[in-house]
C-alpha cells in the first residue's frame, strides 16, 4: 500500500515529507502496534494513522503535530498508542515516532 499525505496544502514541503516519511516507517515495521488493547500490524496501523490524519489535518500545521494528533492516543478512550518491538520495552507511540523523525531529520540535514 502506498501511503497517501492527500490534504496537506498548507503545510511545508518539509513537513510533507517528515509525514511521509513516518507513515512509510510505520507502514513497513515489524513492530506490533497497539490501539486500544488489540495488537495490529504496520500496514493496519497505518490505515488508522491516515484516517486520523485527514481528520485531523486542519490542526496539523508540523510533524510534530501529526504525531500528537493522529498517532499519540485514542480519542475515544483516551489510552495512548503502544509499540511492541521484539527485544525493546514496550513504549508510547509518540516516543517511538519522535525518535525516528529525529533520526530522520539528523540524516536529511
């Protein structure tokens, strides 16, 4: 599947890509991401992120905002996004994106 940033006019050509850049490294994980107890694969985490995405994409002006609006916690629940990595801690969501969009910045710079 090819990750779609439709919607996002308004934002730089920089952000655009950080956005990309993210839903590919969650579309292709083979981390386990969970969402409101039930453990999901990249690809189905992905398509989650993206609906939040459009949902969301009049608020998001960074990357950062992305994160902390489409892929940080559920709305209804209010439980945060978990990633499970065979060998790592189990960690929010927010904390692992931040982490590869600052390794991401530190390699496009």
């Amino acid at each position: 599947m090819l990750v779609s940033t439709k919607g996002i006019a308004d934002i730089s050509p920089t952000t655009k890509n950080e956005i990309a850049h993210l839903l590919e490294f969650v579309q292709n994980t083979t981390c386990k991401y969970e969402r409101n107890g039930e453990m999901h694969a990249g690809s189905e985490a992905v398509e989650h992120i993206q609906k939040k995405y459009d949902y969301f994409q009049d608020k998001v002006k960074s990357t950062e905002d992305f994160i902390r609006y489409s892929a940080t916690k559920s709305e209804l629940s209010g439980k945060h996004y978990r990633i499970h990595c065979k060998g790592e801690a189990v960690q929010n969501s927010s904390s692992w994106l931040l982490k590869e969009l600052n390794a991401y910045r530190q390699s496009t710079h």
